[in-house]
C-alpha cells in the first residue's frame, strides 16, 4: 500500500508536509516558500534583431494633440511666403485652409457659435483648434489678400458664417477687422450703395441742358442689382430733382418692369345653414350630457 493510500492515518502535521512536497513547496512555521520560476526565452538574439519594419499605410491620418502646447504665432513676410509656397499647397491640396476642418461637439447637432478662443496665456486650451490657430504661419491682415478672400463668399461678397468655417470667435473678430479695412483701403471689391444726389447743388452754374447731358453722361452704365428706382422713391425727392429723374433714360423704372397680372375670379364653396349646423351639435352634446346613455336615436 503506498503513502498516499495511508494519509488519512498519518497525522496532521505530516499530511500537511506530504503535500508540500508533492508540490514543491516548503512549510516552515506556517510559511509557505515557493521556489522561483525560471523563464526561458525561446527565440535567438539574432531573430529578435532581425524584425520586419512597421508598414505605413499612405492614407493613415494620425490626429496631432495640441492641447497644453506653446502657440507663437508668426510675422505677416513669413505668413505671406508660406502661402506661397509647396508645402501649403501640399498640406490643403489647393482648398481653402477651413475645408477639411471638423468640429467636436457634443451631442447630435453643433452648436451654432464655436469656442470663445483656442489660446489661453500662450498654449492651447483644445486639442482640436480652429484652422486658423492650428497654423501657427497663417496670420490674417489686411495686407494678405489672399487668406482673406477665402473666408468671402464670392457671389454676396459678404464673410462666410462660423457654422462653415469653423474659426473661433476671437479670429472671426480679427477677421471682420482687417476685412472692412481691406474694403476701406480698396484692396477687397465689395457693393456700394446707390445714392441720389442733387446736382444743381454741385453744377448750379451750368444750364439746365447741360446739366441733363452730363447725367446722361454719368449713368450711362448701371450694373448694381439694387439700382431699379420705384414711382414712390421718386415721388419723395424734390420737385427738380423729379423731372430729371424723369427725362433721364439712363435709370430704370420700376414702370417699365411692371406686368398686369390676369384677373381670377374664385367661386367659394357655398355652405348652407352654417350656424344652424353649429347651433344643432351643440344641442347635441347638451342632450348627451344629460342623458345617461351616449347612444340616443
């Protein structure tokens, strides 16, 4: 008969170093000592060197983190230079620098105004700032022609929306700044208003011929969309200035443009005793309510 076979006639204490032997552990005074376990490497040092390299894929895109990083903008030579050369044109593929711009929002739908401002005493507050404080080389003036008509649309000429470009609000103040001082200065085409001035109050010394003659002159050629003069606008303007106005054939009238609309004549539906009809279902309801079945014949 084995050892094994007689443990439960063995006593305690021997039962408990039976054990620890057939494990391999050792039990001094209620402590268990574990010998240590030996790892052994299989592969050789020469295969371990010997590693393919990491393919990288053309079309891996890894996101840069620019939260707690220093910004330090650049000067306008160096912003205009940059604009000039390959390497924006291989960084926005000929795009405007907000076209492959997107937001984090939280929630379903964006919110209709953006961050307050990507740059808090010299560092990133975001790790996804706007296009234009993610490049520290794009600085916006008056005097960069080019980065400012990117953010006009160019049919109303007027500056694109935050909701499209995506622009904090502290560069969208920069950016309507510098862009009336571009139209002031003449560096930006934008509409102008059509007014009407009296010119007898300038040429009072030419006679009235002459004066017509140089209207004619002047407003020979009208391209503002907004420069059709209705009979009401002509009507508040003083007398002279009215018959002017009226022998120019230069300006439009809003009577020349004026189409006659053909007369429909509708036949409404007739509806016989209306109220009577009304009168007799709220007597209905008071029956109902007074009875003490709904179904009455």
């Amino acid at each position: 008969m084995s050892i094994l076979s007689k443990a439960p006639l063995i006593s305690k204490f021997v039962r408990i170093t039976l054990n620890d032997m057939i494990v391999g552990r050792k039990h001094v005074f209620g402590i268990h000592l574990t010998p240590p376990f030996h790892h052994f490497c299989t592969n050789s040092v020469s295969s371990l060197n010997e590693q393919e390299p990491i393919k990288e894929s053309p079309h891996t895109n890894i996101r840069k983190n620019y939260k707690g990083k220093l910004y330090k903008q650049a000067d306008l030579a160096t912003s205009i230079e940059y604009f000039n050369s390959d390497v924006f044109r291989n960084t926005y593929k000929g795009k405007p620098v907000w076209f492959y711009y997107r937001r984090n929002y939280k929630g379903h739908f964006p919110s209709s105004i953006t961050r307050k401002n990507c740059v808090h005493f010299g560092k990133f507050v975001s790790s996804n700032p706007c296009p234009i404080c993610r490049d520290e080389y794009l600085v916006l003036s008056h005097r960069h022609i080019e980065l400012l008509k990117q953010f006009i649309n160019p049919d109303t000429l007027e500056i694109f929306p935050l909701s499209k470009t995506g622009i904090c609000r502290h560069q969208y103040k920069i950016l309507q700044h510098e862009v009336e001082k571009a139209r002031d200065l003449g560096l930006i085409q934008t509409w102008l208003p059509f007014y009407l001035y009296n010119y007898h109050d300038y040429y009072d010394y030419l006679p009235k011929d002459q004066l017509n003659e140089l209207l004619k002159i002047n407003n020979s050629q009208l391209t503002h969309q907004d420069a059709v003069i209705s009979s009401n606008d002509i009507a508040s303007l003083p007398l002279d200035i009215q018959e002017i106005l009226k022998a120019n054939q230069s300006i439009p009238h809003t009577e020349e443009f004026t189409i006659q609309l053909p007369e429909i004549n509708i036949d409404r539906p007739k509806v016989t005793k209306r109220y009577q009809m009304e009168e007799d279902y709220k007597a209905l309801l008071i029956r109902r309510k007074r009875s003490r079945s709904f179904i009455l014949n």
